[in-house]
C-alpha cells in the first residue's frame, strides 16, 4: 500500500489520494512518509527515514537531558580478599559527610570483589561538590566492623586518598568538583 501511494504521488497523481492511503493504514510507517509526501518530487526512500527520525530525536533527547549532569566512576582498589562487599557512599555536603548515620549519603553503592577490585559509577550526578567513604564489608554484615578504641576492623578509604589519620579526614582534603560529564575516580583501601 505504500509504495503504491509513494509510485502514484511520483507519478504526479493527487497529493491528497496519498494522504488518504496512509491515514487508513493508520501505522506508524505511514506517519513517517509524511515528510516525503510533502516533498511531492525527489523523495528519500523509506528506510533511510526509519535511519534518520529516531537518530534525530535521540541527538535531540540526550543533549537536553544531560545538561548540567555527569558520571562519577569509582575504582577502589587494595582489596585484601574476594570476600564480602565493597559499600561506597557519595556525599553532597560536609553535613552529610560528617555525619555517623543520622544524614544519608546522597547515593550509595554496593559492589562485588572482583581479583581485589570494585568498581562501581553514579550516572545522572548534577554538577556540585561531592566527597566519598568506601569500606570492604569483609563479612558481609552491613557495617563498619571496629575494633578495641573504635578503631576499624576492616579496610576502608576516601575519595582523593588522604594520609591515614585518626579518625574522619577533614571534608575540605576528600572533596571534589564535578564539572564534566565523566570523572575517574581511584580509592585505594587501608
């Protein structure tokens, strides 16, 4: 029926006869033929409509969804075992960061050990400040195993890598800009 109705239009027959044989299809295919019809002579062939209509929208979409995001990609690395979890938390204030619980992460990941290594991204990230906590769940627990003083139990480390200190580094040494639509992250554990 479509070519049918591409030949006639060609043929110089009615514009309208065309319309009307695609309306009572009433498919999508027929949708995508309106641009040829109203081109009248010279048109494209169908399949490279099929080609260029979606791969047009799609540039379209992705260039206003992604305005203004990006993708954090986290390689932690320094894994003592294959056992357990690597839980990795990405925070968006100091408030947050500082916190022992009482304020979530602003996303959170859990991920496999794979030959002393995880990797794990946060897409669709707005672009903002952003620190991380990572911790090998060894045992796969849930948390944070500490030890006699409150000292940890199992490997853990920071976003930027800071020297190993007593307690929570300083938000200001583990923060970090996001600014571009990737960044690569290393966390290397303790």
């Amino acid at each position: 029926m479509y070519s049918t109705a591409l030949k006639r239009n060609r043929e110089g027959t009615h514009l309208k006869r065309s319309v009307q044989a695609i309306q009572s299809n009433g498919t999508m295919r027929g949708f995508l033929l309106w641009p040829c019809l109203i081109m009248r002579e010279g048109c494209m062939k169908l399949k490279t409509w099929h080609l260029i209509v979606p791969c047009f929208l799609l540039l379209i979409s992705t260039a206003y969804a992604e305005d203004g995001y990006g993708e954090i990609r986290v390689i932690v690395e320094g894994l003592s075992n294959n056992k357990g979890l690597v839980k990795i938390g990405l925070y968006n204030s100091k408030a947050s960061y500082l916190s022992k619980g009482t304020i979530p992460s602003f996303r959170s990941s859990e991920v496999t050990v794979i030959n002393g290594k995880a990797e794990t991204a946060f897409t669709r990230v707005p672009f903002a400040e952003y620190a991380i906590k990572a911790y090998h769940d060894d045992n796969a627990n849930g948390r944070l195993d500490l030890g006699f003083l409150g000292i940890p139990k199992e490997q853990y480390g920071f976003s930027n890598n800071p020297r190993k200190t007593l307690g929570l580094p300083d938000y200001e040494k583990v923060k970090f800009s996001l600014s571009s639509k990737e960044l690569a992250l290393e966390i290397s554990l303790r």
